[in-house]
C-alpha cells in the first residue's frame, strides 16, 4: 500500500484554509452525537519517525472539548508491563463509550521496530498479525470505531528534518539515535511498514495513508477520513455482525444432565488426608511456578449454591498470599460498562508468576447477561468466539487458565438454599436473586450447556466439579491444578 | 482452520429430527422476509469429491419456494469462457435481491485445483485470493450476504465412499478419474484447502466448516449457519460500511476549470489528412490485437452534446465489425437494478481480441446516481474504490481499459443545445432532461472533478477529450486509442 501511495495535492492555501474550516465544525458537531450514540472512537497515528504525528494530534484535538477526549502515547514496555500479555498495556487504553483515545503510536510499533531489529521472528510476527487482527475485529463487532492513520514522509523529507531539529540546540534533543537509525534504514523499514499495513488493513479497522512531506496537507486529510468514518458509524449504530465460527480446536463436553453426581463422594478420612496431602504439593509448586514466571488463572464458574466459595478457600490456603488473587466479580461498574465486555478481565490479569482466583468471571455475557437481555443476542451469540480468543491471547503468551464448572443438581441447591435461610449466620449468603435465578434454572442449563459445548478449548478446556460433595469438588480441583500447574512448569 | 476442526457430535435420532424440523421452519420463514428486505443471498458449498455438496443443496432447498432461489453447478471453464477475465463466469451468476443462489462450488475449486496441480503459479494465486478477497468484500458492502460452506471428510471416509459407488455398476460413473487422485493426494488438498480457507476467511463472507464424516448430521449444521446469517443480515437492513482508501497508483488529474479548451483546434484540412491515416493505422491494429487476443474496453463519459456519438463513429469506422461492440448505456433495467451495480457491465466485457466501446459507463454511479440520489451517500462514496477495483481486475487479466472524458464548456453546451432545438431532424437528440441536468451543471462539475481525481488509475487512466473542436477531439482519441493498443501489442 505505502508503495503505491503518491502524496495528493495540495490544495492553496485559501481554498485548505476554507476546506480545513469545514471540516474542523463537522468534528465539532459530530462529537456530542457520538456521546448520544454511545460510539467510542479510537483514533490511531502511526508512522515515520518526524512525519509530524504529535502535531496533526494537537490540531485535531483543537476541535473536540476536552471532556469527550484522551491522548495516550505509548512507548515502549516497562518492565512490569513485561510481565503481562503483548495486547494487554494496549487494551487497558481503549476509550469508554462516547469519547475519543487519540494514540500517539498503538501497537503496531511495537511489532513493526522486532521486525526490523530481528528480535521478532517471523513465526512470532505472524502470531502478533493475528492477535492484532482478532482483537481489532473484537472491538469492532464490540461497537468500537477504528481508524488508523499512517503518517508517510519520504526518506530525503525525513532526513531535512532531522537536519533542522539538530542544527537548532533547542530542538536537538528530539532527534534521538532511533531516529537517525530509521533514516539510515529507510528501505528496510519501508518493507516491513508495508507488509504491516497489507497485513493489518480490513474493512473492521481499514488504515488511511496520508501523505505528509508537506506538512500544510496533513489536517485537512486526516480530518476528511475520520469525519468520513464517524459519519459512517454512526448511520450503523447497534449494528448485528456475522457470528463467525470458532476457528479453535475444541474438547467434547458432557452434557450437564448426564453429569453423575450421586458417586461422586468421599469420606471424612479420606478428605482430610488427600487435603493435606495436595494443599501441600500445590505449595511447593506455587514457589516453583513463582520462579519459573508462569502466571495462572482459575476460573470458577457454577451454580449458586454450589460451593465455589469453599473450593476457592481451599486453593487459596495453599498459596502465599504475596502471589495470588481472589478476584469476585460482579455486576459491571459504570466506568466498565461503557467499554468492551472484556476489559474489566484484561485490567485484572495476573503478571508472570502469579495466580488470579476469578470468583465468577468472563462467561457472565453468555449466562446471566444473555438470560436478563443485560445484552443483545448478537452480541453473546458472537461473545464464544471472543472468549475463546481472549484465552488463546493468555494461553499463547504463556498463561495456565483453568475453568471450573461447579455442578450441584436442582434438588441439592433446594436444601442448600433452605438450609442458608433457616440459619442465621448463614441468611446473609441467600437473596431473593437466588430465588430469581433457580426458577430460571432451566433456561441457565441451556446457557451452560451451550457455553460448555462452545468454549471448551485445548488451551483453556473447562472442568466439571462434581459439588454434591463439596469435599468430592474440592480434592478434585487441587488434583486438576496441580496437574496444570505442574505440566507448565515441566514444559 | 480445517486441520484444528473436529467433527461435532451427532445428535440422538429423534433430537436430530426436532432440531432439523425447528431450523427448517426457520429457514421457510425467512424466504418472504428476505424478499421484503430485497436481500440477495449467496450460499457457496464447496469440499471434498464425495463430501455430500449436491445431497445438502437438495435439502436446503426442499425449504423454499422455487420462485425464490436457483441452484448453479460450476464446472471446469469452457474455452469461450476463458477468453474473459476469471472472476467474469462467475459473477454473472449472482442472484437478484430478495433471492437466494446456491452454488455447488464457486471459484474456489478453479484455484484450489491450480495449486495442486501446480498450474497456478504462487504469484497468480496471490494474485487471485486479492480479487477474490476484493469481490466478496464489494458484493458485501453492496447488500449481499455470502456465506461459504467447506464440507469436510477424512481420506478414509471418502475412500469408503468411493469404493461403495464403485462397487455398483449404477453408480460406479459418478467416481472420475480426478475423485481418486484427489484421494491419493488427500494431504495435498488438505494443506492447500487449508490454506485457501485462511485466506480467503473474512468476517464480510465467512467461512464455516461442516463435519460431513456422518451424513446424517450435514442439514443440521448447515441450516443453523445458513439461519444465523440471514437473522443477522436481516437486522442489519441498509448499512453503512467503512470507505476504503484507494491502494492503487494514481495518475494526477487537473480539475476540469483549469482545463483550455479554445486552443485545441484543427482546421479541416489537417483534421482530414489525420483522420484517415489514424483510421487505417487503427484497422491494421485491430487485427494485430485480434490476433493477440487483446481485450479492449474504451470508455466515453462527457458532458450532453459534448460529441460522445461523433467520437465514437470515428473510432468505430476504423474497426472490423465483426471484431467490435458499441454499447449504448441507459438507465438499469429492473433485473439489473436488482442486483450489484457492477454486475451489468461484467456481463457486457469484451472476450480476446474484441473491442467493446461504452457510450456511458459505470460511471454514473458517481455522476447521475449521485446527483439524483438513486444511491446512497454510503454507495457512491464506496463506488471510487469499487471500480478502481474492478478495472483492476480487467487490466490485470491483460485487457486495455481506455477512459475518455470529453470536455466542453457551459456557453457551447448551449448553443449545441439550442441548434438542436432549432434543426428539426436532429430535435430528436435533445430532450427536457437535458435542460435539467443542464441546471445542475455546477453540481455534475464537483462530481466529476471528484471522479476524475479518484479513479484516475495508473492501469486505467482518464484522457481528456477537449471537444469544443470536436475535430480535435477525434483526433485526440484515435491517438490515444492507437498508442495504447499499439503498447499493449508490443509487451
């Protein structure tokens, strides 16, 4: 695409002054629109080292009240974002609905700088495109606009800049040895610009080119192209995408009824034994995991009643506190809602070493979202495939994630539920929501069954606790954790 | 994504006939609703030799009342087919709106076969995915909805299958000569299927795999994706779509205002000396790219009584006449309305060697179906890149694509318009519309300033024909008929 590029001409200058003018009150007036339509607008410059990204930046953001906007510029990690997924220091920026992120850089920086420098192999390289491609569609189909600028100057333009800033001593500064190397290398930096741009360019999130060697023309084109794409959002609002099929290798499920619970016990003795016995191993493994930087996620999902609470207690006496996390999750905050359904979990990611407890998680949006209509049908019907992508992210950048389904039967959860209410240090833990939920309890064992079915990966397979027997559930999920635990850490 | 697909469980008996009995109801619902809607749908089974295509196609069908759908088998192309552009045989074969086609594989098995083989090389296959990526994305930006099934056997199923059809002398004709190489080579296929499934999958057309191991469980699959689709394609009535940048070289355009047109004149002296040797060195070419088997397409767009019709004759005059077409363009029939706005020029390419002329073109996209809103802001603004696309495809298929802009000023509009007023025999050629698209004038100048800018492609550029002299304006296109005929022979 960069190649075949050829700069447009400039337009003189009462007439850009005139053009820039239009547009510049079409942002203004599309931005309270875009509060109404709750579309949340991401706005990406990439592009040659000079070619003037913080500049058009500040023109752009003259037009939109600084209430419906950020500016974010994303540099390279630290060493704490290190330490978690490639995705995740990118997605904790994505805008809430109804404003604008302008990004001084996204991620494809990152990706474009390993592939010139050779620290990112091919096979890793084609890993990030797609990564990057899910997860663009994701926040597409998830209402997200997208528009990516590419900022093009050519290598002499470049050049004469970086020859300016430095033979000023007041601007020196900005031409840093990185810059100089891109000069040098600009052909190589051209073939891998390119080959990102064609890799990364779909109707989802399509790039624009906009040719900046006359820096007079840079406004006036970015300017056209987002107020083009707002415009075009917004005739789209609630849009139904196609639902795509899962693209991952998936493990058979049972279904919930023919799950046998009634065999599924243990003795007191034997309990406490195989507790000891565990709680101690899982020990000794959370300091090796700890060392060998492995970050691990438990997932526990189930029935009310079913006895999650317990069986996270008993994962949690075995691990040092300063290396795990109990995360319980409930409905979304505000500040969440108003962003893709995933974010809340990307935000609450455990770094290398680490493991995070989810006391009900991510699968909300195909159970209680898709059963209250907290969400529209298209969007749970799509929401498999974005968990199950979501998964591949953690799981290929080393994470363990384990899923627990915690069964009880109906007739169980009754007793468990009359027993909560007729004791009273126990009242607190029963609502009339419970009541709610167990006369939908069909309509959920739908729900479930098809999460089961659609979600079960070779990377992140759920696991069924038999949970008629709490102590039956719980010995089984140390046994599954460790199994985990132990399996990366031998890897 | 074939070789991580695991075939989904079967259904028990009498669940599989609920479930079917509930999505073909579903499905016999939908037929009047996509007619209301006006939604063209394409559904393209393609897989394995044996996979079962023909047997689901009979039931999906059995579904829908025969008014509403067509079934079109595609074979190996013909030796007249093979004189047009790929991607032509093809796309002659979409469906009206509100109407459904089946295809019993599409283009596809051409590619997937040539790779095999080897007779497609690894250039030409990029080449194609690019066009067939470009087509399926511009047929669904137009309202089409495309969904492509892949039905997948294992090598032992379809040699199981085969060794039964041979093993009766009633059905042992049904297994050619290239099922059983496709058999032997069933790793082959696999990897090059694969890979043509990955490629060729985008959220605007996807892909969905279907387990054909078990035959019983083919409908199933196929009506739940086949729903799914149309549900969602129907929510989404008249949308909106991004506008694409242009990726393709540009040949800088002036703005018609800045165009001279008193200075481009011929006395009648000259203009009969060049006339008649432009004509014959023109005849002699024509045979030349005959022989060649060069297609050519010469476009004439220009403001009313700009001398289109005289232009024309005198490049015609020159021509073979069993060797060329004038194709007079009106407003689109119903049947062509119907249907993508491309589509009725896909079915009027010359084939090699021929040469068809259009008296208006699919220009009118951007000018009068612009300007009169017989499309929307959102179709037009996407139609640049669509053509620029679809004369990508003629050009890169070895056809000239020659597009002339004839160019008169707003005063001799007027006394061309006046004399035919006041001629009785040519009164005929002058009409109210006329008059009223006179009255727009300003507007068609924005238009077509914004056209010529936009499509101006290096493979297919505009010329301009000043046609105040309509002498000169002959003379002009004979020239550059003949240059780029006369290049096109050389290379």
């Amino acid at each position: 695409m960069l190649k075949e590029y050829i700069n447009p001409a400039v337009p003189d200058k009462e007439e850009l002054k005139a053009e820039i003018k239009i547009e510049r009150e079409r942002l203004f007036g599309y931005q309270m629109k875009l509060k109404e339509a709750k579309l949340p607008v991401m706005v990406i410059f990439e592009g040659w080292g000079a070619s003037g990204k913080g500049s058009v930046i500040g023109k752009v953001i003259n037009n939109i009240d600084p209430r419906f906007f950020k500016v974010k510029t994303i540099a390279d990690p630290t060493d704490e974002e290190k330490r978690y997924p490639f995705l995740r220091r990118y997605l904790m920026e994505i805008p809430e609905s109804g404003k604008f992120t302008f990004y001084d850089s996204y991620w494809m920086e990152e990706v474009t700088n390993g592939a010139v420098k050779g620290d990112l192999p091919e096979s890793e390289y084609k890993k990030r495109i797609a990564s990057i491609n899910r997860t663009e569609r994701s926040l597409h189909d998830n209402g997200y606009l997208i528009l990516k600028f590419f900022l093009h100057i050519s290598k002499k333009q470049q050049k004469k800049r970086f020859d300016e800033l430095l033979a000023d001593k007041d601007t020196s500064w900005r031409v840093s040895k990185a810059d100089l190397y891109q000069n040098k290398h600009y052909d190589e930096y051209l073939d891998v610009y390119d080959r990102y741009l064609e890799d990364t360019n779909n109707p989802t999130a399509p790039w624009y080119i906009i040719g900046a060697d006359n820096s007079r023309n840079v406004e006036l084109q970015v300017l056209r192209f987002l107020n083009q794409g707002i415009d075009t959002a917004l005739k789209n609002h609630s849009l139904a995408v196609p639902i795509l099929q899962n693209p991952f290798r998936l493990v058979p499920m049972p279904k919930l009824a023919d799950i046998s619970l009634d065999d599924k016990v243990l003795t007191d003795e034997e309990y406490k034994e195989k507790l000891d016995k565990l709680q101690d191993e899982l020990r000794q493994l959370h300091y090796k995991l700890y060392r060998k930087k492995i970050p691990v996620v438990i997932c526990y999902e189930g029935w009310d009643a079913a006895g999650k609470g317990g069986n996270i207690k008993r994962i949690a006496e075995a691990l040092d506190p300063r290396g795990y996390e109990v995360l319980p999750i409930a409905s979304p905050e505000p500040h969440e809602k108003a962003r893709h359904f995933l974010w809340r979990f990307w935000t609450r990611l455990p770094k290398t070493g680490h493991i995070a407890i989810f006391d009900r998680t991510w699968y909300g949006r195909v159970m209680v979202e898709r059963l209250e209509g907290f969400c529209s049908e298209n969007d749970w019907q799509r929401a498999y495939n974005e968990m199950n992508e979501f998964e591949k992210e953690l799981t290929d950048g080393g994470m363990v994630v384990i899923k627990f389904w915690v069964q009880i039967d109906k007739d169980t959860q009754l007793a468990r539920f009359t027993e909560r209410q007729n004791t009273p240090e126990k009242q607190w833990k029963i609502t009339d929501e419970d009541w709610r939920n167990r006369e939908k309890w069909d309509a959920y064992e739908v729900a479930i069954n098809e999460m089961l079915q659609k979600t079960s990966t070779d990377f992140a397979p759920w696991y069924i606790l038999e949970s008629v027997d709490k102590k039956y559930a719980r010995i089984k999920a140390l046994q599954i954790v460790i199994d985990a635990v132990k399996k990366a850490c031998e890897s």
